[in-house]
C-alpha cells in the first residue's frame, strides 16, 4: 500500500516551500488523497530525491541541528513510534506464522494427493512469496527521513479550515501557529484569559507552563486546551479551532509598550522597536496601523496613527518605519531624541483593512516611500504562510535615500526563489508609478494576480486606473492610501 504523507510534511522532506507543491497540485502534477500526497508521486515528480547516500546524510544532518523537544515531548513521540514499530513487528510475526501454517497444510496435501498438480502450483506460489517477502531490500530514505522528522517536528491540522503548521524545537502551539501565519484567537499569552482555548480532536498534548484559566469539567472532558500553555506531544496533532476572517474579527486593544531601540534607517527615517509585555501582546493582521501615545511630563499626550511594519507572527516585537515630519508631533519628538529606549509607550488598535485577501493567486506589492511600511509586513506575512507561487515588489522613491530597506529585498531575493523585486527612483510620484507600470507589463498583467498598492493619492490612483483599463478586477486590487 503506498504511504501518503500531508503537503507541509513533503515540502519539508522534500526542502521545498509549501507553495510549490500546492501550485503543482493546482496544475494537476500531484493528487491529494484526502489532503496528503503519495510518496510515490513525489519521487516521479522529483526523482532526485531517491537519493545518493551523501544526500541522505545531509538531510540527516539537518534534522540534526533542529531545535530539541523537551525530554518529555521527545519520550512521548519516540515511544509512540516504538508503539507503532511493535505493532507492525506483531502482525509481521502472525502472517509469517500464518504462511508457515498454510505452507506446511499444502504440503500435507501434496502427499495425499500427489497427482493433482494444483497443490504443487500453489506450494511453489506460497514459498516463492514467502522468499520474496523475507529478501533483503534497500530502505526507502524518504520513509526514513519522515519518520526522523515526526520526532523532531509536529505537524499540526486545524479544523474546520484545513490549515496545517508545524512545532519545532520547545515552542508552544500558540507560537507556532503564528508564526506559520495563521489568524489564531489569543490574548494574554499567559495562560490568564483563556482566549486561545482550543479542542484536541485527535493526537495528544502536553504542558509547557503553569496557567490560571480554570477549564470546566465538561471543557476538559470534550479535550479543551489552552495553546499558550501547551505543545504538541504526539507527532500528529488535529485541533478545532475559530480563526479570523478579517480585521472584522481583530478586537480593540490598548496596551502599554516599552521602546527597545530607536534606530537611524536613513538621515528621514527612524526605526522604532516596541516590545510588549510577555502577559499582553498586540493581536493585529498584517498591513494594519496602530496609534501610538507618548506624554511629556506637565503636557497632553501625543499621538499619532501609524502603519504596523513588522509580521503578526512576532507580536512582541512591534516595528514601525517613520518618517521625518515637522507637522507630525510624534515623529518630531523622535528626532529630537526626546523619545528613548525605555520609554512607555501607548499602543491603541489595530485599524484599517489593508489586509491580505484569502487565496493563493501570485502577489504583486507597489509601494511609494514609506507605503512600503505596510507592505513589508504584507510580504513578511506572506512569506510566513508559504501559500503563494510568487510574491513581485515595486517600490518607488521619491528621493535619493527613500528606500531605507533596499538591502532588506535584497537579502529577500537572494533567499528566496519565489521573491523579485525592483527598487524605483523618480522625484515625481505619477512619472514613477508610469516606470513601474511599464515593469509590471513585462509578464505580470497576463497572469492572475492580486495587487496591493500603498503609497500617496496619485501613486495609487494612477497605478489602480492602468491596472483597471488593462482588464485586473477590481476584487484583485486592494489600496492603501498615505
């Protein structure tokens, strides 16, 4: 019988991004069973995985240099396994046995009835399969490897969505399903409030901190867990679980953020680093602005709405890309030095719906000067959910020094194949837009993509009207204003 395995495991064993496979599934190169993939149309599709020796081993090696499970989590799969491996050891052993039993009554027959020629026909059928089952054959590595890999990693199915993530090293659910991108209900990350309570429909868990949410005895008996506080045990795990659709979904939250850094980008453009509390993290979707406060000793609070530059997958760490501006008293009192690391900072929100939209159509980002902040946690996002054949950027500057994270997309398209970006400077916002619809020509208007454009007034509407006029649907365009 083949072995199937889920498409994130075989793009793990495989050392390919999910996308890929998930496009080749779209083209009808693989076919699902059930949501998970034969190995034996992996090997067809990719036959140099069945491997020399020296690829093997170093696959081994890393899954190797994989962060470690805890002891527990790791004595709990391997016994698991070794559950498995006796159960398929016993059953060999009882049709082994069965064969023999079968093998021996033939031969009785033959002696009773030595001139019917069907009992010698099924004699030497019965002995020569049980030769072939008992011969010496070469492993199967990719089985080996998958098997390695159930130690090391778990692979977690949401339902009823169908979302799949992996846990790797001693992170807990919570961690890991965001940082794999998904839209999961939590709050204080602390085991307090109880808003990231899950059901474990098959698999099992185990806990990696004490919590205060008091679970009801029918909670418990229907297998409720809190996700903050647990981990994966088993190398399988399915949970049932309520994700966000949309911004619709994100509730309002203030809370109280300390600056960890403040950095100079560009001699106009200041990184601001956030980091929250462990007990209360920001819970915002990727592309969404937040207002920050700070107040001067005897005066009013000061205020100030802006774009959220880092991924939700890390909601501690809070980044935020602003630009110099004399009329914007926030940013004024952060060039003036005035705002140090340290400092308390008021985080209120999120807002705005500048979101990714739900599918798996190629990605084409336009950004103008600092549009590209809410961009660069669309295209961080994106990359974290691996569901996407292609991912293109634009950005256009209107100054010599306005992109402040060139060497960011670079690192980007050297890492990554899916990823291409090209960086362009005109002082006149219409004129660049024009340059990048020019570029966007090349080979991306005929093919089904969604856009996303960020940036002033006529950076956007120009871009927006020539992709109208070149027949993208306006469902595929989503804009953001600055």
């Amino acid at each position: 019988m083949a072995q199937h395995v889920s498409v994130s495991r075989a793009a793990q064993l495989l050392g390919v991004s999910r996308s890929v496979l998930q496009s080749q599934v779209r083209d009808g190169l693989l076919v699902l069973n059930q949501g998970l993939v034969a190995i034996d149309s992996l090997m067809a599709l990719y036959p140099h995985t069945r491997l020399l020796v020296s690829r093997s081993l170093d696959q081994a090696q890393e899954v190797r240099e994989r962060p470690l499970p805890s002891q527990e989590v790791l004595s709990q799969r391997v016994f698991a396994q070794s559950q498995e491996l006796a159960d398929v050891r016993l059953h060999l052993q009882r049709y082994h046995e069965l064969v023999i039993s079968l093998q021996t009554r033939v031969r009785e027959c033959i002696r009773q009835h030595p001139t019917e020629g069907a009992w010698r026909e099924l004699e030497q059928q019965v002995t020569q399969g049980l030769a072939k089952a008992l011969a010496t054959e070469s492993v199967d590595l990719f089985e080996v490897m998958d098997d390695m890999l159930k130690v090391m990693t778990a692979q977690v199915t949401v339902r009823p969505s169908g979302h799949e993530f992996l846990v790797e090293g001693r992170a807990n659910l919570l961690q890991s399903g965001l940082h794999s991108g998904l839209k999961l209900n939590y709050g204080c990350s602390d085991g307090s409030c109880g808003m990231c309570k899950v059901r474990v429909i098959s698999g099992e868990v185990v806990r990696t901190q004490n919590f205060n949410y008091l679970l009801s005895e029918a909670e418990k008996a229907q297998g409720y867990t809190l996700m903050c506080c647990h981990t994966a045990a088993s190398s399988e795990l399915t949970l049932e679980m309520l994700e966000a659709r949309g911004p619709q979904d994100i509730p309002e939250q203030l809370i109280m953020a300390h600056v960890r850094a403040v950095s100079e980008l560009a001699p106009d453009t200041r990184l601001l680093h956030l980091q929250s509390p462990r007990s209360q993290r920001l819970r915002f979707l990727a592309g969404q602005s937040v207002s920050l406060g700070w107040k001067l000793p005897g005066q009013d609070d000061v205020h100030s709405t802006y774009p959220i530059g880092s991924c939700p997958c890390d909601d501690r760490n809070l980044l935020f890309f602003i630009g110099r501006d004399e009329a914007d008293e926030f940013a004024r009192l952060l060039f003036a030095g005035d705002i140090q690391p340290g400092a308390t900072i008021t985080a209120a929100g999120p807002t705005g719906e500048f979101v990714l939209a739900d599918g798996h159509r190629p990605l084409v980002f336009a950004a103008c000067d600092y549009g590209f902040v809410p961009i660069n946690s669309l295209i961080e996002h994106a990359l974290s959910l691996e569901a996407y054949p292609s991912i293109s950027l634009f950005w256009l500057a209107t100054r010599s020094e306005g992109h402040f994270l060139g060497n960011h997309c670079r690192a980007w398209s050297e890492a990554l194949d899916q990823f291409e970006y090209e960086l362009v400077t005109h002082p006149d916002v219409t004129v660049g837009a024009q340059k990048i619809l020019k570029s966007m020509r090349a080979d991306l208007f005929d093919i089904d993509c969604d856009f996303y454009l960020a940036g002033p007034r006529d950076f956007v509407t120009t871009l927006h009207d020539e992709l109208r006029a070149a027949g993208v649907a306006a469902a595929q365009i989503f804009m953001q204003v600055m």
